[in-house]
C-alpha cells in the first residue's frame, strides 16, 4: 500500500473525510491504524460463541460504517466514533443471534466477563466499568428476588440441577428462572 507522504501524516479526521469521498487508500489506511481497535471490541463479544476471525470482520464491517457516517464537524475523534460506531455493530449482532424464544444456556452471558481478560486501556477500563454497573443496577431493578438468588448461584458456578438442590425447589423451576433472566437481560442490551 503506497500512501503518499501528506496522507501518512494525515490525521485519522481527515483520513476519514478523505474516505467518505471515496478515497481507497485513504480507507486503507484508516482500517490499517485501527485494526487493533476492531481486535480488542471483537475479544470483548467472544461470548457469542462466533470465532475471533469473523468477529473482527464483523467490526470491520462497524468501522466501514463509522468511516461512511463520520461528520468532522461534530466535534469527535474519528477514532472515538468509529469505536462507537463498532461496539454498536456488535451490539446489533448480539441481538440478531439471540432473538430465538429458546436460547442455549451455555449461551447465557456472564455478566462479570464483559470486562475481564480484555486488553482495555484505562479510558476503555473505566468506560466498561460504568456500563457493568448500568447493566447490573438494571438487572437487580427487573428481577425478583427470586430470580436474582438463582442468578447469584448461577454465576457461582452452580448447575441448574445444583440449584435445584441447593434450594429445594423443582429444577423446571429453576429453568424457567433461567429463561426469564435471559429474556430480561437481553432486554436490557437493547
């Protein structure tokens, strides 16, 4: 990729706007400085259960989008609105694969790993941070206390049959908790 020696040193702003003109190297250049970006956004939806590789397709397909509907004139870093632009994609993914009534619950999202064993800067640290506590704050406002003990033992470790026991109840139960915690939380994402 040759580059001439103005847009290697050309802001990631004008880069964009260049891009949006329809400049291919420009693009190029763009995907090329935020790769790693798309890499880490693609690490924090490994839950999904979809592989790293096409993972980061998927974002790359929210950075072409952010390097189409970026407006310099608003006031943002191209790289702060194409990161945007890339976690809301994901974001629409997530929903798109679980919109299915009966969802698997090796498919049930741990809440607590929306932050953990991502490489994050501290900007992105904090930011995770706050989304966890809206997530977890929202969550405790729509389930009943119920729902909330068996969410506690579930992310605990526990089985649903281990519950079952723990709690002395019938494990369709428990199943139906489970269910009603998936339909509320991905309620919540929406």
């Amino acid at each position: 990729m040759l580059l001439d020696a103005q847009q290697q040193h050309s802001s990631e702003e004008e880069l964009a706007a260049l891009a949006k003109a329809g400049d291919s190297k420009a693009a190029e250049e763009l995907v090329s400085r935020l790769y790693m970006l798309v890499y880490y956004a693609a690490h924090r939806y490994e839950w999904l259960g979809i592989e790293i590789s096409d993972l980061v397709q998927e974002g790359m397909i929210g950075l072409l989008n952010a390097m189409r509907s970026y407006k310099p004139d608003s006031g943002t870093k191209f790289k702060t609105y194409a990161n945007v632009c890339v976690d809301n994609h994901f974001c629409s993914l997530a929903r798109k694969a679980y919109r299915a009534k009966q969802i698997p619950q090796d498919k049930i999202t741990v809440v607590h790993h929306f932050i953990q064993d991502a490489a994050l800067n501290p900007e992105e640290t904090v930011i995770e941070k706050e989304r966890l506590k809206e997530i977890t704050v929202a969550l405790k406002s729509k389930l009943s206390d119920f729902e909330f003990e068996i969410l506690n033992k579930y992310l605990s470790g526990y089985s649903a049959a281990e519950i079952a026991d723990i709690l002395g109840i019938d494990v369709k139960r428990v199943s139906n908790a489970l269910y009603r915690i998936r339909q509320k939380f991905h309620f919540i994402l929406k």
